[in-house]
C-alpha cells in the first residue's frame, strides 16, 4: 500500500482481525527490558479486554536471550529459532516468518532484535512492523549509538519507534523521547537514562497501533486525536 494512502493502522482490513484478538508477536534477542514494558502495559492496561489484544508469543534468536525467562514468567508463551542453525539469512528470514505466522499476528514489535532482516521479510510485514532504536533518528542509525551521541557532544539525546522499512533504522517515526545529555555523562548513565524512557514509549506507540489510532501520510505518521508523539523527559 502506497505510503500517500492515509490508513489508520491496526490492520482492521486484514482477515486475522475480524477473529476475536489481535496477536502481537514480540522479537528479542537479549535483556528484553522493553519486550518486558510492553507485555506488563498489556497486562496492567488490561489490553485484551480493552483493546482486544493479546501479546501472542515472544521469539528470540539466541536461546540464551534473559528476556525469555522474564517472558516466561509473566506468563507469554516463548519460542526459539536460533539463527545460527540457518546457512544464509534468507533461509533464516524464511523460517522465522513461517513461525511468526503461526501466530497471525496483526503486529510484529521488534525490541532489542540484533538480526538485520531482508527486504521480503520486512516487505511481509510492511506497515504491520515496528522498532525502537536509542536515537533520535534520523541522528546515529546502527549499533553504539550512545557512544556516537557523546562524541558528536549533541545536547538532547533520545530514543524513537518507527514503522519498519527495508533501509536500517529508518522508517515512519511514530514516537520519540528526549533526553538532555549532561556534561558528566558516560554512555552507561546516557543509556540508562534512554532505556527509562524507550519503557515510556515502546508501550505507548504499541498500544496506538492495535487502537487504530496512527496513520501514515506521506511517509509521516500522525496519531488521529493528536495525541503527543514527543515526550521531552
Ligand atoms: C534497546 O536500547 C533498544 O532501543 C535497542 O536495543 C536495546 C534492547 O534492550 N534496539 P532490551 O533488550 O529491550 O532491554
């Protein structure tokens, strides 16, 4: 679907949301703070109730992810696929849509997700798909972005969720928050500071999409009753 075409996501014209419950299906492959944020959101917030929806399974590519154990016990069922037992990273890529699709999801969270996905797996998932990366993108894409934050000495730091595209960490940005970065600040205090707030947002922008409340517009994205899509922490 063209980006022009104003659509309120949430996949209402997809077969899978005409059942009972959304599925969401979260991917990690290490701490899983935030996978944790969103699956204790759904849980206080009573999403399946509220929202009909239900976080349908956790998938980590490493089975020593500490995010599974966490997973466990809050109660979401875990799955593993380790990418190390795939030749190439399409067969990867292949399989892990395969298992993700048992779940029909209606929304795929990627949270702290170390594998770069290809382009048909991203283009499976288009515009049903999303991120958090700890920038304020479109400032320091890929990995040690805190670190890239204190040597170019920029004074607002921050986290953003955005829509997946093929080109790495980039995408329709649904949510970011900022943070003053402090003279005295190593990158364990920044990214301590971050992480606190990308718990704030990852759960917020989640729960927008399974309401049908964001929609794209030109490669931007708005929520419908204008609700903040910046926290300045
Ligand atoms: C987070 O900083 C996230 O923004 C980045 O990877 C980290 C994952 O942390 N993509 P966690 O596994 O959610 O604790």
């Amino acid at each position: 679907m063209p980006d022009g075409d104003a659509v309120w996501r949430g996949g209402g014209d997809r077969a899978q949301d005409r059942a009972a419950v959304k599925h969401v299906v979260i991917l990690i492959s290490g701490r899983g703070s935030n996978m944790e944020a969103i699956v204790r959101a759904a849980q206080t917030e009573r999403w399946e109730q509220t929202l009909g929806a239900r976080i349908a399974a956790v998938i980590a590519n490493r089975v020593d992810a500490a995010g599974l154990a966490e997973a466990e016990a809050l109660g979401v069922p875990t799955r593993v696929l380790d990418h190390r037992d795939f030749a190439s990273r399409s067969t990867f890529d292949a399989a892990l849509r395969d298992l993700i699709d048992e779940y029909a999801p209606t929304l795929v969270v990627l949270a702290g997700f170390m594998r770069i996905l290809g382009d048909a797996f991203v283009a499976h998932y288009a515009q049903r798909m999303i991120n958090i990366h700890p920038s304020l993108l479109p400032s320091f894409p890929g990995l040690h972005t805190h670190r890239q934050a204190l040597a170019a000495g920029v004074k607002l730091h921050g986290a953003t969720v955005h829509f997946v595209t093929p080109a790495l960490d980039h995408g329709p940005i649904i949510a970011q928050a900022a943070v003053e970065v402090r003279d005295a600040d190593d990158e364990a205090q920044l990214s301590a500071r971050v992480l606190a707030e990308e718990h704030r947002i990852y759960p917020r922008a989640v729960r927008w999409f399974l309401e049908d409340a964001l929609c794209i517009e030109d490669g931007v994205v708005k929520h419908r009753d204008r609700s903040a899509q910046a926290v300045i922490a």
